[in-house]
C-alpha cells in the first residue's frame, strides 16, 4: 500500500488492474485501517479516472454475491448520494412508483454515510426484510412489482471498510460505485450522479455494456432530477440537457424537496407521500424521476411516461407495491 499511496500522493493513476488488485486486497484485509483511510482521502481530493473507476467496479462485482432475476428484467433506480443536498428519499419512493406502474425494480441500496438517511434506513424503519435470498426477492418481484438489494448482503467486500467510510461521514468513491455494482446485472438503470464529470464516467463505461440506461445529474448539484433547474442526462442513445418544463413542470426551490432531520420523520414523510398526501411539490419530483425511469425501460415520450407515474401514484397503485412487500416482508421473519 506504501507503492500505491506514494503513487497517489505524486498525482498519478491507477491501472486498471492496480486499481482491481488494491480493492480487492482491502477487501481481503490486507490493509490496516490507516491505510484504507488514507486511500480513500486521496480521491476526496482529487479525480478518478475511467480506468481506476472500472478496476474497481470490476473488483466489487466480481467479489459480489450475484442474484439471478433476469426473468424479471428490472430496472435499478441508484443514486451515487453524496450531493449534500438532504433532500427525501426521492429515488426510493420514484423505485415504488416506477412498480406501480408496471415496470419491474430491482433497487440496490445503502444506508446513508454522507446524508442523514439513506435508502435502507428508511426500508428497514418501515420493516422491509433484507435478504439475499433469491426466492423471497423473486417472490417480492412477482408480487409486489420491486425488491430491495441491501448492498451489504450482497457485497461481503465492503465489511471492511463501512466502518471508515461511517467515520469519515463523507463521501468517497465508494459513493460513485454503488449503482454499478447491482448483484442483479440489470439491464436497464436510471443513475443520478453527484457531479458532472462522474456523469460523463458513467456514460463512457455504460457505453460498453448492453445496458439501456440514463445518467442524471442536475446541473445544481442533485444526484437525481430535482426540478429545481436544468439536469444533464446521458443515455445509450444521447446527451441532453432536460428543463422542469420537458417534464410539464414548474421549476421547484430546494426547500421544497428538503428531507426530514431524522430516519422516523423521513420514514413518516416516506409514507405520506406515496399516501398521496405529499406536497404537490413532492409528488411532481418523485413522478419526474419514475418517469425517466419508465421511459428507459419502455421508449416513448417523457410527457407519456409522466402520466404513468402520476396515475401510479394518484391511483394507489404504487402504495399498494409497497404494502405487498411489507407484508411478504413481515410474513418471512
């Protein structure tokens, strides 16, 4: 580690193999804490490169436990976290909304390190079982429409270093991993991205796979579409820039779609929302995030894909997938 650190410190990059090896004998427990925290600190400070991002994907995924749902063919609606926004958990409740409306979630998720709430604090306060069983989450699927892939059960790898990356209580790469290391392999992923130039990462290393997917980043700084301005989008076809107004929205201020101060109000609000007793405001985020969702999976216009998510949510049809995978939760503990 000594090498690598020297490597680091005198700005130069990883291989692509060097950066496979290094996380791979974190995870092994090679390295003392001192190291592995030093190591992540480097990147805090400055850029990763495409080929150190994909070694150490490559790492992870091959040290995963995979699950097989291709049967399903789902979507995974990830954020990287990290944007310090503390915004509600915005990709979660547009992942139940996207189930409500048909399409097929896989969503891999965390417990918050850089923001007070991540998905899974809010999925395990709410009493959805974590699992890597592959029964329970095919039978989530099929019957709820969505599965929760709580990525600790699924990247052994990670032990190590969740202690650090707690203690940090900042983002790290880690961060920027996350949504490329699904143990589903989905074929189809709607990523927000904490900055512009890990959009671009993401966009250059998805290129190359078979993935139908769209990167978001808003332009303001969200890692999802806030509607609180502009947001940069790369998809297996194009790039683009999307307005509130694609949407047939109004633009939001960032008051409007700030998160609760802790894991039960944020559950509380969680509940709410897909109630239908959100803020209008709150609904119009989730739909336009569900809505790019949907329109990735199944083409079309986005106006088209908006009204879907809106009709999954006004209906009940996605309070409804939740409910289904509390109670397959509640059934199996």
């Amino acid at each position: 580690m000594k090498e690598i650190l020297n490597k680091l410190i005198h700005h130069e990059y990883l291989s692509r193999e060097d950066a496979q090896e290094v996380l791979t004998s974190m995870a092994e427990g090679k390295y003392n804490q001192s190291q592995m925290a030093a190591f992540m600190t480097v990147y805090m400070m400055r850029s990763i490169s495409i080929e150190e991002l994909e070694g150490f994907r490559n790492a992870l995924l091959q040290l995963c436990k995979a699950v097989d749902l291709k049967e399903f063919n789902p979507i995974d609606l990830c954020g990287t976290g990290g944007d310090g926004k503390d915004t509600f958990n915005i990709s979660t409740l547009a992942s139940f909304v996207t189930a409500g409306a048909g399409v097929k979630v896989a969503k891999h998720g965390n417990y918050g390190v850089s923001s007070r709430c991540g998905s899974s604090n809010v999925m395990e306060h709410l009493g959805i079982r974590f699992t890597n069983e592959e029964d329970f989450l095919k039978r989530s699927l099929d019957q709820a429409g969505i599965c929760i892939l709580h990525a600790p059960l699924f990247h052994p790898a990670m032990k190590t270093v969740a202690p650090i990356r707690k203690e940090l209580a900042v983002k790290t790469f880690f961060n920027m991993l996350g949504p490329m290391v699904n143990p589903a392999f989905p074929n189809y992923q709607l990523v927000g991205v904490f900055d512009l130039e890990l959009a671009r990462l993401y966009g250059y290393l998805y290129q190359n796979t078979d993935k139908r997917f769209t990167v978001v980043h808003a332009l303001d700084g969200y890692d999802e579409v806030s509607l609180t301005g502009s947001v940069k989008t790369i998809t297996h076809e194009r790039e683009g820039i999307l307005s509130p107004s694609d949407f047939g929205l109004n633009q939001l201020s960032a008051d409007e779609i700030k998160g609760g101060e802790e894991v039960a109000d944020s559950a509380e609000l969680f509940v709410k929302i897909l109630e239908g007793e959100g803020t209008s405001p709150q609904k119009q985020v989730v739909c336009a995030n569900a809505a790019l969702a949907i329109q990735t999976v199944e083409g079309g216009s986005l106006l088209d894909a908006r009204t879907k998510a809106e009709e999954s949510l006004a209906s009940g049809a996605a309070l409804k997938a939740f409910k289904t995978l509390q109670n397959l939760s509640q059934k199996s503990t």
